[in-house]
C-alpha cells in the first residue's frame, strides 16, 4: 500500500463539515442495513472493508495536495 496518504490531512473545517458528518451518517446507515437484513454486524464490516479495498484500488496513488478527498 502506498503511504501517501500519510502526508495528507484534512482541516479542521474539513473534519467538522465533511468528515464527521459522514461517519456519523455511515454508521447510522450500517446499524440500520444490520437490522433490516437481520444480519451479524460482522457482515456489514466485512462489507465496508471490501469497500475500503476497492477504493484504495482504485485511487492506487494520491496526487498532489488536493482538498477534492
């Protein structure tokens, strides 16, 4: 894995506006993909790792410093 995003990080205004907003989102989506499918948490986990995965894939190389991420 390339460690280039180990020169990256956000704001504080990125954090508080983008960033925290979208885990709390993503974990409220998780816990409610969980109980509609009435499927182990592990599943989901499983699944947002697979996710993970594919993204840093697909982004094999972060360029230059921006504030698009």
């Amino acid at each position: 894995m390339d460690n280039n995003i180990n020169r990256w990080e956000p704001t504080k205004l990125q954090i508080d506006n983008i960033i925290l907003p979208a885990y709390t989102d993503l974990s409220k989506r998780c816990v409610a993909y969980i109980n509609e499918l009435d499927c182990p948490p592990q599943y989901i986990a499983d699944m947002l790792r697979d996710l993970a995965e594919a993204i840093i894939y697909s982004y094999p190389e972060f360029k230059g410093n921006s504030s698009d991420l």
